[in-house]
C-alpha cells in the first residue's frame, strides 16, 4: 500500500475518533469520555455522518475497502416530491393465497414456505398449503386504537435456534408500551418467550406506535418506536411529539440491539450519559417499514407524516431527521395550520421522497428477485389509503390503497413512479419471498375496531407490466 493512503487512513481515522464519530467504524473504547454537545453533534450529521452508508457499522481490516468506502460517500441526496394522482397505472395478474385472516398486519416467511401472519387483536397464525392455524401465543396484548400485535421476524439463523422476534402494546389504558420479545417456535406454538425491549416510556393513549424490524448486515436488529401522538396529546407538560428530540427518550426513534437485547458497542450515543443507548436514529414520527436495501447498502424507512405529507427516509446512523421542529406537513384541523415554518434545515436528514396527498406508506420492499427481471432493484411501496385531496369529506373516508413501484437510476435517483392496483382494498404489507414474487398482506377499507370482521388475504403479485 502507497504511503499516501497509509497517511489518509490514519488521518481519516483520527478526524473521526476526533469528533465523536469513530463508533462507526472502531469499537469504542469506553474510557474515552465524550463531551461532545447535540450542537455539534448535529453539525457532524450532514458533514459525516449523512455521506456514510449501513456499512460503516462495521470494523474493517482491509484498507482498500476501507478507502472505497471513504471515496463513495454519498452526497446530500435531492428530495423527490410526487403527487400520486400524476402516476400511470400498471397493470397486474394476482393469486390468493388466503383469505379471511382478521385485521392482520405483518407476515414472515419460514424457510420451507410457511407463512407466519400477526393479527391486530392478538393472534398468529401460520399459513400452510393454503390452510390457516392459530399458534399457541403466550404474551398478553393490549389493543386499542393503533396498539396491538404488531411486527414479526425470524432470526438470521432460524434452522439451528428457531427464534421469532415480535412487538406488540403492552400495559394498560392508563400506562402502556411498546415490547419486542424474542420467542421460540416450536411444532406446538410458542415454547418461551422472554422481553429483549421495553420502551423506557409509557403513555395513555393508542397512536402512532410505529414497530417495524429490519435485519442489518451484522445480523443486528433494528425497529422503529413511534412518537405516540398528535396534538392536543402531551408528556410531561408539553406535546409529546417533542419527545421524538429527546436523546433522553425511546419515542420517535429507530432501535438497535443484539438478537438477544444487548445494546451493540457501535451505537451511534454509546458511552453518552443520559442518553438511551439502544437510539440509532431520531426526530422520527410513525415509521411503519424498515427495509435494508442490499445493493445500496443502506437501510430506508417509510414514514407517516402528518396531514399531506408522507416520505421516504435513507437512515443513516445518528441521523435527526427533523420531527417535529421543520415540516412540510401541517396539523389536523380546519385551518391546515403549518406545523414548522421551516421545511428543512442543513443539520437535519432531508428524506428521499415525499408524497402529497397523502397515501399512508405502510412498507417497503426493494426488489431483488428473478420473476419481474425487468424490476431489479426498483423499490415497492405498499399505501394502504390514498386521499384524493386535503378535505374534510377525503379524511373521513376509507378510500382503498394500492402498490407503488419507484424507478431508480444507477445513481439510485428516483426517477419515475407508477401505481399498482391489487383490488379494492388497504395494503398493509408487502414481502419478497425466495421464490422471487412479491407477497402483499391486504385487509378491509373500513375503520376495524373489533376482532372478528376476516377481511384480510394474501396474494402473490405474478406478473407485472413494466410499460
């Protein structure tokens, strides 16, 4: 190696151990004291830590691939903002899988093509050559409004230790939480289950609870917490939206830990005092998709923002991404009353895309299979409702979703998008299985309070037409 890229990596490497920032790329040495201010912090996000992608978590020994990393950075990415109701339409041949599941919400598949279905009032069930079964669950679950059983996943290395991992409310109607456990899924159900994550917070209230999981190259785990609510609905004497600026706090945040809870050493705040050290990223709302895109190496997020306004997030480690203190959105009421002034500012992650009206992005999915060849590496959004205009008359209504598919460029610009209808219904999820079709989990367009109504099916997307 030239002595001009020994020099860069041992300046390159001081400059970040300098600044706070080394975490990302050595394992920190806890003695080391960090003093470093959320000022300069914030300052770092968009000169640092905005240029890295996912694989800078990692330790590396090899210093070319550490010199390509370092010569690849990305730059500040433009926001790409859509009106949906300006997409073209494209056309879809679909196969049901089942039908009448209840209110379900999230869906894994098992190695051998079994399918595992979270249902809103409690239940899992496992899919099996067409047939439904409900699994031994043990965990109690509290519903209401948006709180229930919520994600599932299973572990990297299901074959040998056949762990699921699930979130879902837990508490009262006057303190609850969100809980992720990590369970064993035996022939008969549900063996153990024991608590890897609690929200330090509780609440009364039932919305914006977030809970998605994505898996990163490390085999680490990483979920969403959302920030529990909408004006009027306050914590500790002020709006609890602002949480979602709070170190100090798991509201308005994506979660990172081990597959068995513990808090990996390469956090972003690790070693800070008075800071949740399981905090990858905050100044979130209600994220309710993770997805880590391998081709790019980057984990991207959809996000529900409030009134008009949904996006796309890429989440880079440390990153604010500007809730509630700059928005494009506004409040719900009769005024549409902005709820920042600000759109964006340079310390803050800017998202990917944005879409107004709003159509509730539920999921996301970058495409990787062999059936749509034509397709590789587009992005797939599931919107589970799409609002005509910001009317009262268009919030009061259940209109139906559709699928999204995003065209990107080899510079992983979004440059076009198109809308896919599968039926009149709400899409809730949609998947990518080995066998390279995409799977979306669907359910009723009416406002379900109760269990029982068994709207909800998944189909198989077999064709799609690319023009």
């Amino acid at each position: 190696m030239s002595t001009k890229k020994q020099i860069f990596i041992v300046v390159f490497i001081i400059c970040l151990i300098s600044i706070g920032g080394g975490t990302f790329l050595l394992h920190r040495d806890t003695s080391i004291q960090i003093d470093q201010t959320q000022t300069e912090i914030l300052e770092i996000q968009k000169e640092e830590v905005q240029k890295g992608d996912m694989q800078i978590l990692n330790t590396w020994d090899n210093e070319e691939e550490l010199l390509s990393i370092s010569e690849n950075w990305l730059n500040i990415w433009p926001i790409s903002v859509s009106d949906y109701r300006n997409f073209d339409m494209r056309e879809v041949t679909t196969s049901t899988i089942v039908d009448n599941l209840d209110a379900p919400w999230a869906f894994a598949f098992l190695l051998d093509g079994d399918i595992l279905v979270t249902e809103r009032f409690g239940a899992l069930q496992l899919i099996q050559d067409g047939n439904i079964t409900e699994v031994n669950w043990l965990p109690e679950v509290y519903t209401r409004g948006q709180w229930w059983l919520l994600d599932i996943t299973i572990h990297p290395n299901f074959v040998q230790n056949n762990y699921i991992y699930l979130s879902y409310a837990h508490g009262t109607e006057e303190a609850d939480r969100l809980r992720v456990v990590r369970a064993r899924l035996n022939e008969t159900g549900i063996e153990s289950t024991e608590i890897i994550f609690e929200s330090a917070q509780t609440k009364n209230g039932s919305s914006h609870f977030g809970s998605r999981f994505a898996r990163l190259p490390d085999n680490t785990l990483v979920f969403s917490v959302g920030d529990w609510g909408n004006p009027p609905i306050r914590y500790n004497d002020e709006l609890i939206r602002k949480q979602a600026q709070y170190l100090s706090s798991h509201l308005g945040k994506i979660i990172r830990i081990n597959d068995d809870g513990s808090i990996p050493e390469n956090n972003p705040f690790v070693g800070r005092p008075d800071v949740q050290q399981e905090i990858f990223s905050y100044g979130h709302r209600n994220i309710q998709w993770l997805a880590y895109d391998t081709t790019r190496n980057r984990l991207i997020a959809s996000e529900h923002g409030s009134k008009w306004w949904d996006e796309l997030n890429q989440i880079v480690p440390g990153g604010n991404y500007w809730r509630p203190e700059v928005s494009y959105a506004t409040e719900y009421n009769a005024t549409w009353t902005p709820i920042s002034e600000e759109q964006s500012r340079p310390e803050f992650v800017d998202p990917l895309a944005v879409w107004t009206p709003t159509v509730a992005p539920s999921s996301v999915v970058v495409y990787s299979g062999k059936q749509y060849p034509d397709l590789q590496w587009d992005i797939f959004l599931a919107a589970m409702l799409l609002r005509e205009d910001n009317s009262f008359a268009a919030y009061a209504s259940r209109p139906a979703g559709e699928v999204f598919r995003l065209d990107t460029d080899d510079s992983w610009n979004i440059i076009n998008q198109y809308r896919i209808s599968v039926w009149n219904v709400r899409v809730r999820s949609i998947g990518l299985w080995l066998d390279g079709y995409l799977y979306v989990l669907t359910d009723g367009t009416s406002l379900q309070n109760r269990p029982g109504v068994n709207k909800g099916s998944l189909i198989r997307i077999d064709t799609i037409t690319k023009n």
